[in-house]
C-alpha cells in the first residue's frame, strides 16, 4: 500500500529510525552517526513534497532526468544520485545535486571534478562517494579494491570534489545475514585507505530496505531505502542500487 499522508510519512521513516537505532545499539553506535536516504525513484513531486514535510528531506534518485523534474518543486529536500552516470550527464548532475554515490571510475571522478569548477555550485566541492566491487561480481559497477588503492592518490588530489566515503551495492540474497561479508568488506578497506588518504571521508553508504539493519551493524553511515518508505515500485528491478 502506498504511504500519501504526513502521518504515513512519519510513521514510516519513524520505523526506519527505530531498526537503525536498534542495529547500531547492537553495534554500540550512534544513531546519530546514520542517515537516512529516501529513494525517491518513480515517486511523483507531490507525493514527495508531504514526504519531505515529514522529514524526509534526503531523497536518492537513480536517474538525472527523473530529478531535473522534480528538484525545482521540491526546495526543501536535498538530492543524492545513487543510480549509474553516464558521462553525458555528468554537467547536469553537477547542477543538481548535492552529492554522487555512484563515482565508480577516475575518468568519471576526473570529468565531475572539471564541471564542479566551472559551476561554482560546490564552493567547498561537490561530494562524492566512491563506488567499490567488493564482491568482484561482474555483473555490478565499481572499482576493485586494488585498483581504487591505486588511482586513490589522484582522486585525493581533484580540487573541485570531496571524497566523503565508500559505497557498495549488497548481495542479491535470500536473507539479509548473508549481505553481512560484503559491507564488513567494505568497512575494512575503509579502514585501511583512510589511514593511507586522509582525505577520504569514512562514509559508507551501503545497506537497502532487505538489509540495511545489518549494514548498520557493520558501520553503514548512510542507508538508502525506498520500499520500507514508499512502498513497492512494480517496475524496479531487484538487487539495483535504488530497487529495495
């Protein structure tokens, strides 16, 4: 059933709270140290806008075209792309949001960096996370571990973007336990490059409606769901970035 109502709203994203505080006292973390990124994809402005005054003010889209229609209706909320970029997006994505979860190569990194300066939109740089194949599944989009520890030194060294952390999609799995080894995966090559990088922010965003308590539990410091808030969108397929 599809949430419309504020007090729909509030509801959900006051569950999604209470699982993230649940996980992170099982973690002996701060809730405060977890965001909350509604996936907004597919949702109409409208329906949004209440979502927005329920606090939900951190929308995910997956497409820079579907948020070039709603971002101008929507003052209030800030925007992260957490689909694919293709490159002839990039200058419009620049224009549009506030951070890109999805910088899964350095000539992606290198092209973002250039249109950031010649925007002037990010005065202290546009944040990006950087996207990592813990798992080395072909089938999903990001860096490897060794190459990204290669290139890191010239991604640190890009005046126009932050690098505010790591992201990950989890295992397409029958349970939300079995994703666990992919985000502590990530959590530990964290771990070692910001020891070696200063620069790279420790944000993990990884974790989505299936499993993101268990992310938490692993150090997630930004969760992306979408079905846990708006409901089930028929046309998302599963084990996408912005699908659960």
């Amino acid at each position: 059933m599809e949430s419309s109502s504020i007090e729909d709203f509030r509801a959900a994203r006051a569950r999604v709270l209470e699982t993230i505080a649940g996980a992170c006292k099982r973690s002996g973390r701060d809730p405060g140290a977890v965001s909350l990124v509604a996936v907004s994809k597919t949702v109409d402005a409208s329906r949004l806008a209440t979502a927005v005054q329920a606090g939900l003010d951190l929308l995910g889209e997956n497409r820079v075209q579907e948020a070039e229609s709603k971002c101008p209706l929507l003052p209030g909320a800030r925007w992260h792309l957490i689909g694919p970029l293709q490159s002839n997006k990039a200058r419009k994505a620049v224009q549009l949001f506030d951070a890109i979860e999805t910088v899964d190569s350095l000539d992606l990194a290198r092209r973002l960096d250039r249109l950031a300066g010649e925007s002037g939109r990010h005065p202290t740089g546009l944040g990006i996370y950087l996207q990592v194949n813990v798992d080395r599944d072909e089938a999903k989009s990001g860096f490897l571990p060794e190459i990204l520890q290669g290139e890191l030194h010239e991604l640190s060294s890009l005046p126009n973007v932050r690098l505010l952390g790591l992201m990950t999609v989890g295992r397409l799995t029958g349970s939300a336990e079995e994703a666990r080894p992919t985000f502590a995966r990530l959590r530990g090559l964290s771990e070692r490059l910001t020891g070696e990088h200063p620069s790279l922010g420790h944000g993990l965003s990884m974790g989505m409606t299936n499993d993101y308590a268990v992310a938490v539990e692993e150090g997630a410091t930004l969760v992306r769901v979408g079905r846990a808030i708006f409901g089930t969108r028929a046309d998302v397929p599963k084990g996408s970035a912005s699908g659960r």
